[in-house]
C-alpha cells in the first residue's frame, strides 16, 4: 500500500495516478474536508472557494484531468476583466485603447512594458526575441531591478513597484525576475478586445474534488487522519503512524507520497526546506450589489489589500442565488501582523473600512455575511535562488528508499502556484514510484 499524507489536489491526483498504475493507496487529510487550499463555503447557490481560484490557458494538466473525470464540458473559459485603483480612479487595463488612455504613462512607458508582455527585448535598440525563453536564467536577477531596465522607472514605481508590495510586502527586494516574469506569461493570454482569458469550473472546483474522491474511491480517503510518524530507521519507509479520533494506528506502507507543506515534511522525516512561505488572510464578502465592475482590480493605494477580486464579474452571480461575491486578501510575511492577530471581526473592520476609503459610496448595510480564511503558508516567497532549494520529488538520498514528495516546495510550483501545478506533482511522484518497480497486491475482499 502507498500512504498519501494530504488530502489537496496534490494528493489526491497522486492517488489517482497511483491507481493508475495498478497500486493500492491510502490518503490522509488532517483537517475534516478535503481540497486544502481550493476547499469551499457554502452560499446561496454554487460553493465558492476559500481562496480565490482559475485557470490559466497554459494549465493543460488540470483540463485534462477534468476531461478523464467527465467534467471536461464543465471547463468555461471566460474573460476576466482587469482594472487598475490610481488616485481614486479605476482604470479599466484590458483593451489596447483602455491601457492608451492610461493617464500615468507616457507613451514610451506603454511600449516598453507592451514589449515585455510580448516577450521582446528592446533595451540597445535592437528587439530581441528570446531573451525571457528561459526564466532559470532570471533565477539569481532581483525582479525590482529587472523590472526598472527592461521597462522605465515609471512603470516601475506606478505598476510593479505596488504589484510586488501588495504579493511579498517587506521580502520584494528578495524575490527573483523569474517569478515575475512567470507570472507575465501565466497570465498571458488574452482577447484583444476584451481582456484576459481565464478558466473557471462550473459548480466551482470543489466540483472537482469531488470527482477525484469519487474516483479514488472514498474508502481509500480518511479525513481527520493525521499522520504523525513514519518508519524510515531502515533505510527505506516501512510504515506510517495515524491518529483518529479513534486512537492511533500503525498502517504498512510500500512507499510515502508528502503531499503537504515542507514543514509536514520535516515533522515526518527531518528533511528541511529553506523556502520562505509567507501566510494569507482572505476573506469572502457576500453583497446584494456589486462593487465595481471588473473581476481583478490591483489597488496602488495605502489599503489594507493590494487587490479586490469580485468573482461575480467573472461568474455570473445568478450561480450563487443573486449573491455578489468579492475575495478582500491581504498577504503577511510574519505571524506577528497586525491582521495576523486581528480576530475575524477585526478584519472585517479593516477590509471594509479600507473599502469605504476607495469607494465613498458603499454601504456596509449590502454586506450579507462576510467568510475569513487564514492560513500561514499559501504561497512561497520565490526569491533569488529558488531552484536551489526545492523539494526533491523522489528523497530516496535524502531520506529513505520510498519516499516522495508533492506538496508545495516542489518544482511544479514554479514560479507560480497553482492548482495545475498540484496536479503535475501529483503525477511526477505517481510515475516515479511505478517507475521504482513498486507493487502492491489487491486487498483481500472482504
């Protein structure tokens, strides 16, 4: 049997995969629901996820698993309009004529960074087509600096500079040009009339999850299950310990997937990760109007977020009973931030009076409930070097025969985070434990 420790979207397309291959597996979630970061609230229609969530065009390994999990018609790709909040203006940023009419740019400020974003290089005059190919080659290149020589100081200090303030707050001078400029290609394609193309699941992703349970089987998925210990003394993993809430349990194992955060890892096994992760307060605020009239607005403003993201101009809300959803989110590099320590009712306080500070038209008495997420390890701080300190998929060397890992620290989630990318570590580690020659045989019939 092959234990899974984590019930995301990693583990459960490990298991998945797994099965695939003719092996027997076991998945353990900790908490009481499956999905980790894409798990859901309920609303007056369709679910909504805790942490905002799409696709890009680029995430072909979740559409295709969609597609094998029957929910391939499910996929909608839509636009999501993108605004820009500049002294108490929004500007909308999504067709050629709206980003002209930018009034903080000067003309050359709008062709060097409509450069960048077509991947060319026009610093000597002379354009340069593959420059940006390889963003390994920006590893050890401080985004801020890359950021002023291959656009202006302008573009840097009106769009990058709150971009990176608002994503990685007092560690922006450590984050590397490779990030950002994964971030400009993840987000790439677009509509030239209208704006970005996006993906979205109708029913929401935990539709998906869903799916993956069903067909993982949900016999082979324990929730409330954390896994506290795992025998490698011998050189290769042969068991791992469990806790329920009735009692603990030594389960045999024929390999380990870690489909979790590094620190679940290092509990486990003592293999330490150097990724910085930096924790995230979202919260779910339910309306009965919208706010504004775009999906994504990036806010260069001293608020308390760095970008409103209305889910209901990018899903219609008649999905969720006439309810107009909007995700307020703040990113804190320390457990000792203010919004960190405020209780749920403090941040509320603060994201609606930040609110009412860019909007003086809003009403408080719209508001229907409002849904606060935390957790302290959503997303690495992808600074200079990252590559040198992801997480082996196979810690054979590292660890011991049998073990494997998918979690976040892994090279599928460079240099952006996602949801596709839990997917393809999910399947990287599936493959490489078939690949080992590992074969269970089928449990008895009961």
């Amino acid at each position: 049997m092959i234990g899974v420790v984590g019930g995301g979207i990693a583990g459960l397309a490990a298991a998945r995969r797994l099965q695939s291959h003719g092996l027997d597996v076991q998945v353990f979630e900790a908490s009481d629901q499956v999905g980790g970061l894409a798990a859901v609230y309920e609303t007056a229609g369709d679910p909504i996820e805790k942490f905002y969530h799409h696709l890009s065009k680029s995430e072909q390994t979740i559409v295709d698993l969609a597609e094998d999990l029957g929910l391939g018609e499910d996929v909608e790709w839509r636009i999501g309009k993108n605004a820009y909040y500049v002294d108490g203006t929004v500007h909308s940023m999504d067709a050629p004529w709206e980003i002209l009419a930018f009034p903080h740019w000067s003309l050359y400020d709008k062709f060097r960074l409509g450069m960048l974003t077509l991947d060319v290089d026009v610093r000597g005059g002379v354009p340069k087509f593959d420059t940006y190919e390889r963003l390994e080659d920006f590893e050890d290149v401080s985004a801020l600096e890359f950021a002023k020589e291959h656009t202006t100081e302008n573009v840097y200090r009106t769009f990058f500079e709150p971009l990176l303030d608002a994503k990685f707050g007092e560690r922006k001078e450590d984050v590397s040009a490779a990030w950002l400029l994964g971030r400009i290609k993840f987000r790439g394609e677009r509509d030239i009339l209208k704006g970005e193309i996006l993906g979205y699941l109708d029913g929401g992703f935990g539709t998906l999850l869903d799916a993956l349970v069903e067909d993982v089987g949900r016999e082979n998925v324990t929730t409330g299950a954390r896994v506290q210990d795992l025998d490698v003394g011998g050189g290769a993993v042969e068991s791992m310990t469990v806790e329920t809430a009735d009692g603990t349990e030594d389960h045999a194992v024929d390999g380990v997937v870690v489909a979790a955060m590094p620190t679940v890892l290092e509990s486990l096994t003592g293999y330490p990760c150097d990724i910085d992760f930096q924790g995230t307060v979202c919260s779910v605020i339910s309306m009965d109007e919208s706010l504004t009239d775009t999906y994504w607005l990036n806010v260069a403003d001293e608020a308390p977020f760095g970008a409103l993201i209305e889910h209901t101009n990018f899903v219609e809300p008649e999905r969720y009973g006439g309810e107009h959803l909007l995700y307020a989110v703040s990113y804190v590099q320390s457990m000792d931030d203010p919004l960190w320590q405020a209780d749920d009712d403090g941040v509320e306080e603060t994201w609606l009076s930040g609110i009412e500070d860019l909007f003086p038209d809003f009403d408080r008495e719209s508001v229907n409930w409002i849904e606060t997420a935390r957790n302290p390890r959503t997303a690495p701080i992808y600074e200079m070097g990252y590559l040198d300190m992801v997480v082996p998929y196979d810690l054979s060397e590292e660890v011991a025969d049998g073990v494997y890992y998918a979690g976040m620290a892994s090279e599928a989630q460079y240099p952006e985070r996602s949801l596709n990318g839990g997917v393809v570590a999910g399947y990287e580690v599936a493959d490489r434990i078939a690949q080992q020659g590992t074969r269970t045989a089928p449990a008895p019939e009961q």
